[in-house]
C-alpha cells in the first residue's frame, strides 16, 4: 500500500502493544523532526549566572551594595555565584554571604 503511494512506511511506536506504524514520506518527517527540535532549542530559556567577588577586607557599605545586587539578580531570574577571593585563593560560597541571605 505505502509502494503505491510512493511513500514509506514508518514505525513510530514500536513498544506499543500492537506497533504503531504511519505511511508518510520518511525525508519530510525527519526534516519535520529536525525543524521542531532545534525551535525547541532556540525556545529554551538561557541560564544566566552572575559572579559577584567579596575580598577579605570588604566594608560593611560595600558588602551590603553588593549583597543587593546579588538579590536583583534572583528577582530578575538570573543566578548569582558569591566568591570569596584571599590572596590567590577563591572560596566559593563564603559564611557570611550565606548567613546574610
């Protein structure tokens, strides 16, 4: 029947009790496939994450300006990392940043 029509037939469910299988043109369908999986891709939400540094030494003033940076950042839908940095050596997450969330 699918020869006639010039066309294939393709089987689409093949754990289904009994096989589900369509006569279609297999190259359309695949290009179909191809078209709608990269529209997913492109519709995709992209993951933002902002760094924000605090040194050793950071003043209360400065700690506090850059703490709420770090919370406009969640409301706005962006993911922020804190980093602690101490002479050549980085701390991810230090306490202080994390007692003050």
């Amino acid at each position: 029947m699918a020869q006639s029509q010039e066309l294939d037939l393709v089987e689409i469910s093949p754990n289904a009790d009994p096989p589900v299988c369509k006569i279609l043109d297999y190259q359309k369908y695949r290009y179909q496939q191809k078209k709608r999986a990269t529209e997913q891709k492109a519709n995709a939400a992209k993951i933002v994450i902002k760094e924000i540094r605090f040194g050793p030494n950071t003043d209360e003033h400065d700690f506090q300006f850059k703490l709420n940076h770090a919370k406009n950042f969640l409301s706005e839908g962006a993911r922020s990392r804190p980093m602690s940095f101490s002479e050549d050596v980085r701390y991810s997450s230090p306490t202080r940043v994390k007692n003050s969330f």
